[in-house]
C-alpha cells in the first residue's frame, strides 16, 4: 500500500457521526415497527447497515479513479436495468421501483445516483473551471435527465427529484456561467404545466393536500397532519423511546420510513431532534472539506455531487414531516427503513473517504 495512504488520514469524524445516526435509526425502527405487522424490520436494518459498513471499508481504500474509469459503463448498465425494472419489476400499489434478485429486493434507483455522480465527476473533471460551454450542458443535461425520466415513470417522483442537485451543484462547481443557470430556471418554469399534466392523480392530490391539509383531515391531509401532531407533541425532551401516543397507537402512518423523523421527533423531543440535525450537520461539513481538500476535480465533484443529494434528502423529508414540502416518499438517509438506501449511502461515504485519504497524494 502506498506510504501516503493511510488509516489516520480517514475521516472519523465523519464516518462516527454517520454510524451514530444509523443506530439511532435502527433504535426507532424498533420501537416503531414492535407489535406491528413489521415487527423485525430493525433486524434486517441492522444486516443493511452491516453490509453498508463493509462496503464502505472495502471502497475507502479503492482508489475512485479506477471506478471512474468505468462510469460509462456502469451509466449503460444502470440505464438497462432502470427499464428491465419498468417493464419485470416488482409491482406494489401500482408502481415498478424494485427488481427480485434471489432473495433480495433492490431499488435499482438509488444505485442510479451513485452512477450519475460518477459519470458527471468523469466528465465534469475533464474541465478547467469556467470551461463548461452550452454543449456541454446540454450533455450534462442527456446524462441526467435519461435516468430521471425512467425513474419518474416507475413512478418515483421523489427519487428523479433527487438527481436535479446534483447536476446543479455540480455545474456550478463547474463554473457554468450564470446566465446558463438562468436558462435552466426559465425552461424549468416554463415546463412545470406540462410536468402537471403528466402527474399522476394521488401525486396532483398531494400538492393540493401540502397547499391546504385541513381541506380533507382523513384522508388525502391525514399524514400530514398526524405528523405535525406527532413532532409538536415531542415537546423539549420527548416521550421516550417506544412511549409516543401518535407513533404507538398508529396515528402516524409509515414511521419507521418516510415519516420516521416525526416518531423520532415525538419520542425524543426539540433537543433529540437537535442532536440528530447536529450529526447531520457534522457529516455535511466533513463532506465539504473533503471536497476542498481532494487531489484533483474529479474527487471535488464526486464528493460535491453526493452532498447535493445528501442535503436534498434531508431538506425535503424533514420539511415534509413538518408539512413546509409536499409528501415526496424521499427517504432521511441511515435513518428510515431500507436496504437500498442504506447501501447506496454507506458506498458514498466510502467513496467520499477513498478521496478524503488521498488528499495528500500527487
């Protein structure tokens, strides 16, 4: 192994506030799912996250540059798969987002992400800053915008969301000029009638709902609403683990997934939720510096791009559950339920770590 390269340069700090956050979710998976139909979900999270950490240490010390090597490939692979899911998937309540491999059920979606952010740290990389012309944006715009339709048609609104940061900070990293970005928000402005029509009739209902949620208080406002009570009734300290009215009696729909943050809220109170932004937080900024610190602009923009979606996740599901965003299905990362999810981050913490660790190699 080469001198350089080395244990001590990990980024503990960052990888300790991320393992915290994964047992805290694993703590309120258990103490949402007990008794219910979903009884042992925490068991199967704590395999995730055990497999999540192994990856993470095999891919801490692979050098990124060989896996961007073959992000063309891994882009045409997860395409295939993408539309092998919209045609053989898994069908549940009327979408496709999950192929059966074996025994496992995989959300081909979330290794999307991760082979856009190589892709576009591949090419992006390529680039001194200030560089990127209109044709290149167009480009970039290609390779982001082919997996986000697929994923938009299974359908998985929340998930296509997600891979618009990154290609926006990304871009801007590049040093796109502003008026390009301009362009982008006008065109993004002017198709937003057109992405209405195409909506389905539960996710138009869902905007209605976020837009005014006492209008229909049992059905289509009742998530968010029980959610709202669920955070408030949290107070300062919380209930305890396992002692939250709304979570417990199942009011609150779905907590050990898309709304664990409002049964974690109800349970831990104003400074358990304090706590968890903090470590949040704490992983974000280890995320920049390391994206100030990589050796080279392709390990900047690989970083970058899974900060975008990072922050994203958390900014949408956090203000979903407190009923400022609409209900998305954007899971919180470490915390909500979810092999796929668990896996693709822990890889993109090991991947942010393989750069942190070669910060100092020329």
């Amino acid at each position: 192994m080469n001198r350089l390269i080395s244990w001590k340069d990990s980024d503990w700090a960052l990888l300790g506030a991320a393992l915290l956050i994964a047992v805290m979710g694993i703590v309120q998976i258990y103490s949402t799912t007990a008794g219910t139909r979903f009884a042992g979900a925490h068991v199967r999270q704590i395999c995730w996250v055990l497999l999540g950490i192994g990856l993470l240490l095999l891919v801490c010390f692979y050098d990124y540059h060989n896996l961007l090597n073959y992000a063309p490939w891994f882009y045409l692979v997860v395409l295939a798969l993408l539309v092998t899911t919209l045609l053989v998937g898994n069908e549940i309540s009327g979408a496709r987002r999950w192929i059966q491999l074996g025994g496992l059920t995989i959300q081909i979606s979330e290794i999307a992400k991760l082979c856009v952010i190589l892709l576009l740290a591949r090419f992006l990389g390529e680039f001194q800053v200030g560089e990127v012309s209109f044709l290149d944006l167009g480009k970039v715009a290609l390779a982001v915008g082919i997996p986000t339709v697929l994923i938009a048609l299974q359908p998985d609104l929340g998930t296509a969301l997600t891979m618009v940061p990154i290609a926006i900070i990304t871009l801007f990293l590049a040093g796109l000029r502003l008026r390009y970005f301009g362009a982008m928000l006008l065109i993004g402005v002017l198709a937003l009638p057109i992405a209405v029509h195409f909506l389905r009739p539960y996710q138009k209902e869902r905007i209605a709902t976020f837009l005014n949620p006492e209008s229909d208080p049992r059905d289509s406002g009742y998530q968010v609403l029980q959610s709202k009570i669920a955070v408030g009734s949290g107070q300062l300290w919380g209930k305890g683990t396992a002692q939250g009215t709304q979570t417990q009696l199942r009011f609150l729909p779905v907590p050990h997934t898309d709304f664990i943050f409002a049964a974690y809220a109800e349970e831990h109170g104003f400074f358990g939720v304090l706590l968890g932004l903090m470590l949040y937080g704490i992983v974000m900024l280890r995320l920049v510096a390391s994206a100030q610190t990589a050796p080279d602009a392709a390990g900047m923009f690989l970083v970058a791009g899974f900060l975008g979606v990072f922050a994203f996740q958390i900014l949408v599901n956090v203000g979903m559950v407190v009923g400022y965003l609409p209900v998305t299905g954007i899971p919180l990362p470490l915390m909500s339920y979810g092999g796929s999810s668990v896996v693709f981050t822990c890889l993109a913490l090991g991947l942010a770590n393989s750069v942190r660790i070669r910060r100092f190699v020329n």
